[in-house]
C-alpha cells in the first residue's frame, strides 16, 4: 500500500470485487435497475443498497432482515 505524506496509508480496493445482483434478487419484482452513486451493490424496493449478506446468498430474503420494512423477496410473476 502506498503511504501518504502524513505517513499514513490508502487503500486501494479497485481490485475487490462487489457483487451487483444476488441470484434471488435477479428473480425478485422489487429490484430496481439502478446503482448507488458509488456503483457497489444495488437498489430494491425494501433497500437503497441491498446488503451482502443477500447479494452473496448468504441470507434467503423469503425471511425477515433487519431494515427490509417487511418488504421481501417476492417472484417476478
């Protein structure tokens, strides 16, 4: 990592890569086409940026999480 002039450090995440869809989200009517400003994740009816834990399948979104506003995974009919 390079340093800074102050001796701190930066770090350089361009090499990280962030999911954009979830399985689940592609198949769900509440996804929106649409990314947040900084283009990591994506938007749904129920989140402004749909965590990871669901992007990554790590959480099935048929059951409640936190900040979902009871919105969940509904199949695109």
């Amino acid at each position: 990592m390079p340093a800074t002039k102050d001796g701190g450090w930066v770090l350089d995440d361009r090499g990280v890569d962030y999911p954009i869809y979830g399985l689940q989200c592609m198949r769900c009517k509440h996804l929106r086409d649409e990314r947040p400003k900084d283009s990591i994740g994506s938007r749904c009816a129920a989140f402004a940026r749909i965590p990871r834990e669901i992007l990554e399948g790590k959480h099935d979104h048929t059951l409640p999480f936190p900040g979902d506003g009871g919105i969940r995974f509904e199949p695109i009919q």
